[in-house]
C-alpha cells in the first residue's frame, strides 16, 4: 500500500466513526477483552453476536485495525 493509499484511507474515516472507535478503545471491559481474548469477557465481546452488531467495536476495529 502506497503512501497516498494510507492517507486516502485515514481521510475517509470520518470524526463520528473516530469518536465510537475512541469509546471503545477507552472502554474498560473491552480493553480486558483485547488484553485477554481468552478470558470470560474477552469470549463474550469476541463472539459473533456482539462483534458483529457493536458500532462501537467494529468503529475501533477500523479505526485502530483488527486484531490477530
């Protein structure tokens, strides 16, 4: 991916899209679940139900990338 393709990119995201990513990012449950999928949270917010239907998660997986 070409510089001009990654600035392209952060300029479509738009600032409510950023400001759901940053709730999430800041949320304390969903910090635990990204520190440690494995545990009881990290299963629940990793689960198809609420990784699909979230705004807030899926704003952050956008904005901050998707997990490994």
């Amino acid at each position: 991916m070409s510089v001009e393709e990654v600035k392209m990119s952060e300029d479509k995201i738009g600032a409510f899209k950023k400001i759901r990513a940053a709730i999430c990012h800041n949320c304390p449950f969903c910090k635990q679940a990204r520190n440690n999928p494995k545990s009881t949270i990290g299963k629940m917010l990793h689960h198809k139900l609420h990784a699909d239907h979230c705004p807030m998660w899926k704003a952050e997986q956008e904005v901050y990338g998707k997990e490994e």
